[in-house]
C-alpha cells in the first residue's frame, strides 16, 4: 500500500494538479493555478502536432491489432484442435511467445539495422532478387516507417495475445466440444459455434488492454526513429515525452495532454464493454429487477 501511495497514486494525482497550472522545469520555485484553468488543454488540442500523433498512435494500433488477434485466434485453434496432434507444442508456444521478453531497446536497433541505409539486410535481399537496382532509404519513407513499428508491435505481443486465448479455450466446458463431434460438427463449426462465442469476455480484454497499451505506444517508435520521418510515426506518447523533457520542458503541457489521453482511453473502453456486453446477462439482470418490482408492488397492495 505504501508503495502504491508513493509511487503511483501520488504521482497520478501531481500530474492532474500541475495539468492546471505554469509549471514549467523542475527549477520553478512557485507554481500557480493559471486564469483559465482549461487554457494548457485547449492549447494541446488544436496543437496540430500533437493531433497527428493522434492519428499516428490509432492508426499503427490498428495496423498492429488487426493481424495480431487474427494471427492469435489462427494459432489458438490450431493448439486447442484436439484432431491435430501438434508435436512440440512448447516449443512452438515458446518460441512464439519469445518476442515479448525482449527488450524493445534491442529489438528498435535489430529493426534499424535490417532497414539500414545504403547497406542492410532488407536492401541486400531486394537487390539481390532484382526488386530494385539502387539501395532504398527505407528511414525516410512514411508509409515503411509505420508498417515496420506496426509489424514491431504485432510480432512482440502476437504471442502474448495467443497464450491468453489458449487460456481461455481450455477453460470451455469440454463436454461442449464432445458434444459437438458426437452430432458431426466439423473443426469450423467448432469453432466458429461453440469456441468463438464462449470466448467473448477474453476477447474484450485483450482488445481493452491492446488499445490500452497501443494507445500508450512508446518505446519503439522513440527509439526505432524518434518520431520520425516528418512526425510520421509520432505517437501520443512520445509527444507526451518531447513536451516534458526536450527542448522547453513544458510539463504542464505533458500532463495535459495525458489527462487527455487518459480521458480518451476510458471513453474508448466504455464504449467496448457496452458493445460487446453479454446480452444474456443483461437481459437476465432485467427480468431480476422485473420481478423484483412486482414482488414489492404484490407485497405493497397485500398490506394496503
């Protein structure tokens, strides 16, 4: 409890307090509540930067997220398909799952030096096969930059996400899968029928907590190519980060644009659990409370 006061709490609520105020570097003796206390966050949403790291953090999530579930609910069926008797399954879960121990410092210069300009893997291949004749610099081309953090991100936590779906089919009813293969249904009906639907609730998590960290999407980007070409992979984050610590150090810019950035993430995620809510409950929870009412309606007019 004191290490959470201390070091997460603590500094949750000083970031709220100086999003208000003119605090800027660390060496400013007083810190004062500014005139128009909403004046850093205007400032922050029509900085036009900081609205194209926006679109930057949505759009490399999205590029990441999209292959990553469907490459995950590939293999989930494919480890929990009790007809495919896959040899080595720990080694494969293992080795898929590697990429997410890695630190992103070595996996941004692993990337850097595949990409390398005039000479690099990528560049040697494509000239070797006849795809160009002249090396490309792929660090200054917009489009290649985000696809390589997009395909960064997907292939460190492709695995990750994998490992939390197997975890949910294994704890499926088994007796529903018997079932199933006793009244002919194939693998995709399987799937697609019994397995799909059951696992809504790990679904839901793992797209809250994929946009959540996408959303908060640093380290590559920062250290792949610091933002760039031309701010094209600058994420919110790494905006974040250049307002606190580069050039004007502008924290109560930065905890701005964080209260802004926090705001964003729980309206998205309100919007996720609405959507992908369990209707049965919910309709279960409406007849409870129908009953309930007519239960106290009955119980009023029987002492009247």
């Amino acid at each position: 409890m004191l290490t959470f006061l201390v070091f997460s709490l603590y500094p949750l609520l000083y970031t709220v307090l100086i999003g208000f105020t003119d605090m800027r570097g660390l060496l400013k003796t007083s810190i004062h509540i500014l005139d128009n206390p909403l004046q850093n966050f205007i400032l922050i949403l029509n900085n036009p930067t900081f609205r194209k790291s926006l679109s930057n953090t949505f759009l490399i999530w999205g590029m990441n997220f999209i292959p990553q579930i469907s490459l995950a609910l590939l293999l989930t069926a494919w480890f929990t398909n009790s007809s495919i008797h896959v040899k080595g399954q720990g080694m494969f879960k293992i080795l898929i799952y590697m990429p997410n121990i890695i630190t992103a410092a070595s996996i941004a210069i692993l990337f850097y030096s595949l990409f390398g300009y005039p000479k690099g893997p990528i560049n040697d291949l494509l000239m070797r096969f006849g795809f160009t004749s002249a090396p490309q610099n792929f660090h200054l081309q917009k489009w290649t930059a985000r696809g390589v953090v997009a395909f960064i991100q997907f292939w460190m936590w492709y695995g990750n996400t994998m490992i939390v779906l197997i975890a949910g089919v294994l704890g499926i009813n088994p007796t529903l899968f018997e079932a199933a293969e006793i009244d002919g249904a194939n693998a995709t009906q399987i799937f697609f029928r019994i397995t799909l639907p059951r696992l809504k609730t790990i679904i839901l998590y793992t797209l809250v907590t994929s946009m959540i960290g996408g959303l908060q999407m640093f380290d590559i980007p920062r250290l792949f190519l610091l933002g760039g070409p031309d701010n094209s992979t600058l994420t919110a984050s790494v905006f974040i980060y250049n307002q606190a610590f580069s050039g004007s150090y502008l924290y109560n810019r930065a905890a701005a644009a964080s209260l802004i950035m926090f705001l964003i993430i729980v309206v998205l995620s309100s919007i996720l659990f609405f959507l992908l809510r369990d209707m049965d409950a919910v309709q279960l929870k409406r007849e409870t409370r129908a009953l309930k009412k007519a239960s106290k309606a009955t119980h009023k007019g029987a002492i009247l």
